[in-house]
C-alpha cells in the first residue's frame, strides 16, 4: 500500500494537518477524518455539486480533488460560512424562500453561491443561474434557490 | 479507488523519468476530472505524477505578437477570465466556459482536454481551428505536434512512453480575424457533445472575402477533424451563404460518425453541417466585428 502523506492545509482559516493516502479524496478526508461533514458525497464524479468546496479561491467539486493535492493550500468548507455573530446572508435567505427541502444539496448550493458572491457581488439572474448549473437538486426545484442567491446579494449590497 | 503512488516531481526531466520508468503505468495529474473520474471507475494507476509543481505547467502568457501560450496546469477558468485572452481568442473561449460546470472548469485544463483525446471532446476543435501547437517533453527532449495531428483514436494519441505535453501555444490573432465554437447538446448545459465544430477565419481590409479560414469538428469521426478542404475552398472567395454552404458540406462528407446513446450516425452527420456552417458564420460575424 502507498505510503500515507502528511498533509498541511488551511482549511475554514485554521491550519489543519491530516495523514491521508494518495488515493484519498478530499471529500473522504473532511468527512471521515476531520469530521467536516457538512460537504455531502451526491454523485462522486463532478456532476453534483454537493461536495461543493472553495479551493484557493476557486469553487471545485472536492471529490475530485485527491487531499494530498491540498498541501499549502487554503480551503472554504461550508462550515466556515456561518460566523459566531450568525448565519451568512446567504443561509438565511435559503431559509427565508424555502429553498431547501432534504438538504443534501444545500451546502453545495451554498459554497458555490458565496464563490459567485465573493467574486461578482452583483450577478445577473442568468449569471447565477449559469453559475450554479453545476449544482442539482432533485427536490425543491432551482426557482426558490435562485431567488435566494439574488436577495442574499441585493443584501449583502446594501448591508 | 485502488491503491496508487502520487509523485509530485518539480521539473520536467524528473517527470520524465518517472513516467519513463512506469510506461503505461504512470499517468498525469493536472486538473483531476478524468483521470480521477476514471481512477474511481477502478481503472489501476502505478503512479500518479501529479505535473502542478513544475513552473513551466502553470504558466500563462499572452502577447498580441506572439500569441498565446497556456501552460499544462492552467484550469480554463484562469484562462479565460483573462480578458485580453478571452477578447483575442473568443472561439476558444467559447469552449472553454462550455466544458463542464463552473466547478469543472475551476479545475480542467484544455491539455488534458488534449490528452484525454476524446473523440466529443470540446476544446479540441477550437484548439485546432485556431492553428495551436502542443509542446512535448520526453526523454528525447522536446517536439511539437499540431493539435490536428495529436489525436489518434478514441482515448488514442501521438504521445510515446515517457512524452507528456508541457503547453499548448497558440498563434497571434491575425487582423481581421473571427473564431467561434458550438456544441449540440439536448440540453442547455453540462452534457458531452453530440457534434461540435468550430471556425477561424481571416478577412480582408473590407471584410468582404475571406482571406483565408481553418474549419474542425468533433464527436463525427475517431478522432476530431481539420477540414483542410473547407479552408482551401474558402480562401480568397466572397463571403456568401453559398460558399460557406458548400464549405460545411465538405465536413458532412467527411464525418464518419457512430451511433450511440447520444445520437446516431444520420443525425450527426446532418449536425456537421449544420454545426460547420453556424461556426463559420460565428466566425464571420466576429471577424466583422472586431
């Protein structure tokens, strides 16, 4: 069996390390070995979204990303959305549309939204719509958590 | 996933050695969605040789002389949001933002587009309609491949034991010049080609005719296709709808397509002209434009 790896990465701003397997996700790692079990395993192929993480910036499906590929990196996890002080915009108006049913798609929908967010405060219905193709839900339907995304960010504008 | 080693190496003649040494046994990591995809599949892997680390795979360059050179490593996310990028090369563009989802594209590289040689692949007709050039490196140094002869058959291509490709470079664009990609899909997003085609063109000072053009489609043969014939059929001739008919035609009665759960060979050979011709005009268009 490959050696396990020693591996040094920020995760939710914090310096984290953790002994992982090359073939080890970095989904598999935040759930099993981190007990971050916030990111949800949907499809494992990149189809879902539901693994939905921020990579150095970047919104990436974290199942397909192998955790030893993360050291030195930083990583946003849905756990890191929320602060001591309460909900991120973006949770509390998936909470006011009702834009969740089962949740299992939520945290996705989420981090992806607040990479959307963080980079272009105020997109377009057709932007955020493009933007979070790579996200699915099979049960609420996309029209509750699209208007969601716009309100959070017309708040967050104003805020 | 089966168990594998993950190599990390920093320069390019240590990557060699290890895929050298490994042959078929060894494979590239750069961006991840395939070959995780297919490692998760079961597909056994010696050793991974994870290419980020080396500086020449993440570098990005372009310069309106010398053109446009991405690195192995560069996600098509990186590349497009360069704006002077995305203005010069809007055909690549075009496929670049269409390949998979935002979370795809945060981390697929048009080289392992390239190297994955799928035949439906997206960014490998727009690679070769624009002219770009793959730089290898092996254990005999360095070569470069037109983009239009790399692919060999499905998943098939001209790289040889211990051959990976460093970069993809890319001619400045001439003045007067267009290009444009699409897909047919059935539906608006996130699906893998039925057919695609894409389109450069150069123009004259008037942009009444064509000075010269480069036509490639996708998902219509074992590999993607130049239709160097359409290009010779085109230069120097008055942009109509007829000549630019007659161009797409000559990619119909190129394709030789398979059917499958994605389309048949009737429907794709009718998509190559439809798909060719909507390119052309794209590129036209653009070129009008710019």
């Amino acid at each position: 069996m490959a050696r396990k790896t020693h591996v040094t990465t920020t995760i939710n701003g914090e310096e984290t390390q953790f002994l992982c397997e090359p073939r080890n996700t970095l989904l598999e790692v935040l759930r099993d070995d981190l007990d971050l079990t916030g990111s949800k395993e949907g499809c494992g192929n990149g189809n879902c979204g539901a693994c939905s993480v921020i990579l150095n910036g970047r919104v990436v499906d974290s199942c397909l990303v192998l955790a030893v590929e993360t050291e030195g990196a930083d990583v946003q996890t849905i756990e890191g959305v929320a602060t001591p002080e309460g909900l991120h915009p973006l949770q509390q108006k998936f909470l006011e549309h009702a834009a969740l049913q089962c949740g299992i798609c939520t945290p996705g929908f989420i981090v992806a939204a607040k990479a959307l967010l963080d980079r272009e405060p105020n997109p377009s219905e057709e932007r955020i719509r493009l933007w979070l193709a790579g996200n699915l839900c099979r049960c609420t339907g996309y029209d509750k958590i699209i208007r969601a995304v716009m309100d959070a960010a017309e708040t967050m504008e104003t805020a | 996933m089966y168990d594998f080693e993950y190599a990390t190496p920093t320069t390019v003649d240590e990557a060699v050695s290890i895929l050298a040494e490994n042959g078929e046994d060894a494979r590239i990591l750069a961006g991840g969605t395939d070959i995780i995809a297919q490692l998760k599949e079961n597909r056994r892997v010696k050793v991974l040789v994870d290419v980020k680390k080396i500086q020449e795979t993440t570098a990005l360059s372009y310069h309106s002389a010398a053109g446009l050179s991405v690195g192995a490593a560069v996600p098509c996310c990186e590349a497009y949001e360069t704006e002077e990028i995305a203005a010069a090369y809007p055909g690549l563009t075009d496929a670049m933002t269409l390949i998979g989802s935002i979370q795809i594209q945060s981390r697929a590289t048009i080289t392992g587009n390239l190297c994955n040689s799928s035949p439906a692949a997206d960014s490998i007709p727009a690679m070769i309609a624009l002219g770009a050039v793959a730089k290898i490196v092996g254990p005999n140094g360095e070569r470069e491949v037109a983009v239009d002869s790399f692919c060999t058959g499905p998943g098939q291509n001209v790289l040889e034991n211990g051959e990976f490709v460093l970069s993809v470079h890319f001619p400045a664009p001439a003045a007067n010049s267009g290009g444009f990609f699409l897909r047919f899909i059935p539906r608006n997003e996130m699906d893998i080609a039925v057919a695609n085609a894409a389109a450069y063109v150069v123009l004259n000072d008037a942009k009444t005719h064509f000075e010269s053009a480069r036509l490639a489609v996708g998902a219509v043969a074992p590999t993607p296709l130049l239709i160097e014939e359409a290009g010779s059929l085109l230069a120097g001739k008055e942009i109509d709808d007829d000549i630019i008919q007659q161009a797409a035609d000559l990619a119909k009665g190129q394709a030789n397509p398979i059917t499958d759960m994605r389309g048949t060979v009737e429907q794709r050979i009718h998509l190559a002209g439809v798909l060719s011709k909507r390119a052309i005009n794209g590129a036209v268009q653009r070129a009008k434009e710019s």
